[in-house]
C-alpha cells in the first residue's frame, strides 16, 4: 500500500508540473477515451517493474498521451503474490492488469475463464517461439508478450579457481558436461569446502533452476513434448536425483527457496547457486559493492555440454472484470508499451532481459554483462510452464524434493510426483 501511494503522489506531482507549464498536448497524444476511466496494474517484481521509481516514469509518459485514463499500480512479490491474486479473485476484485508469465496467465487464470482474449492485440511482431507459449489449446492469446530470457546457473569462480575445479569447465562458452560437474564438485570436496550447494524446496521460488539442474543432467524432461502429461517419473531424473542426493557437500534443503539460496550464495556461503539469471546478476553484483568473489555465469550440466535451459516469457494480461471501457485502456497501455519501439525496447530494459519482437536487436549495446548473458538465449529449450496443472506441479515438485530429501525412496516419490501433477490435468 505504501508502494502505492508513493507511486500516485509521484504521479500527481509530475502531472501538476506539466500542468503548470500551461503545455497542451501534442498532435499525436490526443486521448482517445471520451470520459475518465480508472485502472490498475499489479506487477511481479520483473527485473525493475517491481521498481516503484522506475514504474512511476512510465506511467507518467502514458498519463501525458492518455490524460482520461488513470492507472495505479500494485507491486507483487513472488513469497505472496499469487496469494493476493487469488484473494482478489475470490472477492471480486482482481486488478485490470497483470505483468507476468504464460504460466500464470494463460495457463492457470486464463485456463480458469478469468482473463480477456487479446487476439485483437497486433502479434505479428513477436516470435513464433514465445507465440506458441502464449497461446492457450483453444487458440486464445490470454498474454501478451514483452520479453524473455534462459535461466542459469553460477558458481563461485575464485573459489572454483583456488579448487582446481575450472578445469572441468568450458570458461569460453559457460558450459560443462556432466561429468565435469561430478569431477568439480569432488574437487570442491577435497578442497575442504563443506557447503557446495543447496537443493532448495522451502516452496516453489526459483524452481525452475531445480528443475533446469535435474533435467539436463542425464537428458530428462518435465512433460512431453505435446505439454499434455508430467514425465518425472523416467529413469533420467531419478537417475539424476539419485547422483545429488550421493554428492558430497549437496542438502536438500526444505527451509529455502530460491531467493535464500541466491542470498547464501552471495555471501560466499555456497559455491553455486541454481537460481539464477541476467536480472539477479545485476541485483547482487553490479549492485552489490559488498561482494567478495567473482561470480560467473554458467549453463548447466548435461551429459554433451549442450543444455536446454528453462525459458521464462512476461508480458501483460488482463482479467475480465467485465467492463468494456476498463477493458479498452488496458488494451490501450499493452499499445503504448508495445507499438512504439523506443517505449517498447525501455519496456524490455526495465526488465533486464531481452525482445520478443523478431525486429527489435541488440538493445545491449556496449552493456558487457547483458551480452555475456545473452548467450545464454540459444540453449532456450521447451517452454513447458504452460501444460494444464501447472500450478498444482509446481507445489508437486517441492514437496517432492522434500520427500527425497528426508530419504524417501526416489522412484516412489518421482511417481507420485508424476500421479499428483497428471490428475490436476483433469479429463
């Protein structure tokens, strides 16, 4: 609430500042609603839209050009985030727009005959890739894409270094096979480090770096290819599961989620973290003057060195609160943000990733770290956040790396993994 109204104060002063300079409009920022209409956007913390300074710049331009269309705007954390969406839901009071992922939009209130069709919206632009993501079975658009970007992993290269452990790392291109993890970890191990890294499971933060970790080391995969079925339960992830619960130095860790492990991770408490990516890089390096060690951005392990990381897509959606006007600005704001390309490439840059426009290029220029991950893009695997159950997996798989790691029997846990997670498909 705070958030909130320091976000309109800002506005109202820079509105009353405009005002005072007795500008008009110019030509092209003519409103095109005929009366007032109040709207609200809630946003995840996607890179810095969940910066309320930030945010507040680019609400003001749209307030500029669409002077009758207010909107206020609610920051979201991911600890709490879906617990308000679904409070607001239960009371009738959803936002009018949300900025986050297909898997959230599309598949879980989209698939729930919450969110409005944005068909109308021009997806001519954004790649065929991110437009598959978007797209629910019944061909609607309940997202509409802003930007995207492959999830990683990193390690503690000073220490790494200090272990002999670089060895076994292809330093030039971010990749290892996975034996070369196996012989990195042992080489920490005999170095004497005790705490190499964590299988987190406190809830389902950052799980797509659990997921990443243990699907690719024996060439596993979450669902089919089809996005109709959970696939744990198959002899590479349990053979995977097997290796880190033998690996010295690695604990499942039940009272962690990403954002933890990360935190540890930083302040040199672990050698690697699994969640990780170009935005939480430059939140804890470029950002953090009190960082001891080099960190260094690696993809992850796989049995040829060649990955398939974890994709993550975000855009805008719009629930459904049935009236047409609020409707039509919302849309108006996803037009504001998306048809200009300077507005749209200071959209994807507030993120700290990349376009999912085909003809929007190279926004990085000169940025070293934003280019060094984006190498990462072209081992982006299958987008699978959108197979049906989504949300009911995702509890899934914690509690599952929970059961494991208090050494329940990994065959039994990953099938009753996979037979929680296929029954939230429904028939």
């Amino acid at each position: 609430m705070k958030k909130t109204l320091a976000l309109l104060l800002t506005l109202v002063i820079a509105l009353g500042l405009a005002a005072c300079g007795g500008q008009k409009p110019a030509p092209d920022a003519i409103n095109d609603t005929p009366s007032p209409v109040n709207i609200t956007l809630w946003t995840y913390p996607v890179g810095n839209w969940g910066n309320a300074t930030t945010v507040a710049g680019v609400i003001a331009d749209f307030s500029r050009k669409y002077p009758n269309i207010n909107l206020s705007v609610d920051f979201l954390s991911y600890s709490d985030g879906d617990d308000k969406i679904e409070d607001a839901i239960a009371s009738k009071n959803t936002p009018d727009l949300v900025l986050e992922g297909p898997e959230r939009l599309s598949a879980n209130w989209g698939a729930r005959g919450l969110m409005v069709d944005l068909s109308d919206l021009p997806f001519d632009r954004v790649q065929d890739s991110v437009l598959s993501a978007c797209r629910s079975p019944e061909g609607a658009y309940y997202t509409y894409p802003i930007c995207m970007t492959a999830h990683c992993m990193a390690i503690n290269y000073d220490l790494f270094k200090a272990a002999g452990a670089l060895q076994y790392i292809d330093t030039e291109n971010h990749t290892w096979t996975t034996e070369g993890f196996i012989s990195a970890v042992q080489a920490l191990d005999a170095y004497g480090v005790s705490n190499i890294a964590a299988i987190y499971c406190g809830g389902q933060g950052g799980d797509q770096g659990t997921r990443a970790l243990i699907n690719n080391l024996y060439g596993g995969a979450f669902t089919t290819p089809e996005h109709d079925h959970y696939t744990v339960h198959t002899e590479p992830n349990i053979r995977a599961l097997t290796l880190l619960r033998s690996l010295p130095g690695f604990q499942f860790d039940a009272s962690m989620v990403g954002e933890n492990e990360v935190e540890q991770f930083c302040r040199g408490e672990l050698a690697m973290a699994f969640c990780w990516n170009a935005a939480i890089a430059i939140n804890h390096t470029v950002n953090n003057p009190d960082l001891q060690f080099k960190i260094f951005p690696m993809a992850f392990p796989s049995p040829s060195g060649t990955p398939q990381l974890v994709g993550g897509i975000w855009g805008f959606g719009i629930f459904d609160n049935g009236d047409p006007a609020k409707i039509d600005a919302a849309k108006t704001f996803i037009r504001f943000i998306t048809e200009n390309n300077a507005q749209y490439t200071r959209a994807v840059q507030i993120a700290n990733y990349w376009p999912v426009i085909r003809d929007i290029e190279n926004i990085y220029v000169n940025d070293t770290l934003m280019t060094e991950y984006g190498a990462f893009m072209p081992f982006m695997g299958d987008y699978y956040q959108v197979t049906p159950g989504w949300a009911q997996a995702r509890i899934a798989w914690w509690h599952m790396l929970q059961q494991i790691g208090t050494g329940t029997d990994i065959s039994t846990a990953t099938a009753d993994f996979d037979v929680t997670a296929n029954a939230a498909i429904g028939p």
